[in-house]
DNA sequence: ATATCGATTATCT
DNA sequence: GATAATCGATATG
C-alpha cells in the first residue's frame, strides 16, 4: 500500500524545473508525484523510474535526426508533455527539458501507485487479487501510460507545470532514497550510456527484477 | 526462472 | 518498406 498520500493542495513544479539538462531533471524527478485530475477523479503515482534523452547528440533520442512534426514538443519549452506512439500498440509519456529552442527529454519508466488504484486498474482492464498484482499498473512506459489514460491525441504538449491542465508533476515532499543509475532500457543505438534513474529496491521499477537491491 | 516471439501502426528512409 | 524509448503470451530448464 502507499506510504504516504499527496496532499490536496500540492502544487505543480515550475517551469524552471525542466529548463535543465534532462540528466538533472530526471534525477530530480525521483519521487515526485505525476498527478491526473479529471471529472473528479485523481490519480497520483510516485515516479519511481525516468529515463534522461539528451538532444540532438544523442543517438538514441527521438530528437537525435532533429525537429520533425511527431517530435516538436521537444525542441520547444520546457515542461510540456512529449507522447509518441511505439510498436503499434503503446504510448509513452515523456516531458520535453531544456531552454526553448535545444531538444531533450525524460522518458516516465515506472510509477508506484498512491491514490486512484482502482481506477488505474480498470484503465489498464486488469482486475487487482493482491498487492503482488500493482506493479503490473504502472511498471513500464507503457503501462503507467495506459493506467493514466495517456495518448498521444489528447496529451502531446499539455503543460505538465499547470495544475489546470489536469496533467501535472507535484513534490509533496518525499525525499527519494537509494538513487541508481545504470543503462537505458529497449534502445539499440547509444545503449551503454548510463541515463536511466531508479530507486534502488523499489518493487515498482520496470524489469526482470524482483526482491534484492 | 529466462528466452523468444507476435501484435500492430505512426513515422521516417 | 523497415523500424521501433513495449507488452503479454508461450515455450523451455
């Protein structure tokens, strides 16, 4: 079960926040909160797994082959949400880094669901036995995805700093513990660059790991 | 427990 | 026409 719930009246990080290298952005992003508010429901999930992609120097970005129509958001300003559709099948949520005008993102990897889990579990048409099933709500970009209704048509570029555009990150004060950094997840080019952030022992970070850390 | 594979389509060469 | 920042199912030890 969640260790602590956000408080109602959190409030959205700055648009500072993001105007960074996307290596610090996704390290400070450990622990926050990605918050969905929409006809009276609220989903709040701790992000608990990011993937840094740097500009155009980075083979493996969506950016790397410069701007093109599906990846604008992220060569505007920061803050914005960049969502892109893979393999036929998923969408994964990312938020654009970086001052207005140089590409860069953070890819959401895994999240640890704290309020709204049932509702996340009828997003994603599982039904939850026991606390072993909560990973499979939001470990993976894809999954979290679908858990929070993400897709590309009704959220590339909402502004994830406004709470009004019922999409946002929060810091409700959690300090994230046991930082891990290792190699990205899924990529062929530029695959050994040590850019994915997790915590450490964290049972909702995506992949073939289970207790240990 | 790890390994391999098929699904399915927007985007780019 | 090939590819892809994935997932879920199936196969095998």
């Amino acid at each position: 079960m969640p260790e602590s719930v956000p408080s109602a009246r959190m409030k959205p990080l700055a648009r500072v926040f993001f105007a960074r290298n996307p290596r610090r952005v996704a390290r400070e992003l450990l622990g926050k909160v990605l918050v969905r508010e929409s006809a009276g429901s609220r989903l709040t999930a701790r992000i608990v797994e990011v993937e840094a992609y740097l500009g155009e120097k980075d083979s493996a970005a969506h950016s790397a082959a410069g701007k093109t129509l599906r990846n604008a958001v992220l060569f505007g300003p920061p803050g914005y949400a960049y969502v892109y559709f893979i393999y036929g099948n998923h969408y994964c949520l990312n938020v654009s880094c970086e001052p207005e005008g140089r590409a860069g993102g953070v890819l959401f990897r895994a999240l640890e669901p704290l309020t709204g889990i049932e509702a996340m579990a009828e997003s994603r048409g599982v039904t939850l036995h026991n606390a072993k099933d909560w990973p499979r709500l939001t470990s993976g970009p894809g999954r979290l995805s679908e858990a929070f209704g993400i897709t590309r048509a009704r959220d590339n570029g909402r502004d994830l700093t406004s709470a009004e555009s019922g999409l946002w990150i929060g810091d409700d004060g959690y300090r994230a513990r046991r930082i891990v950094v290792g190699p990205r997840i899924g990529i062929t080019k530029a695959a050994a660059m040590p850019l994915r952030y997790y915590l450490g022992r964290n049972l909702f970070v995506s992949g073939p790991r289970l207790r240990k850390g």
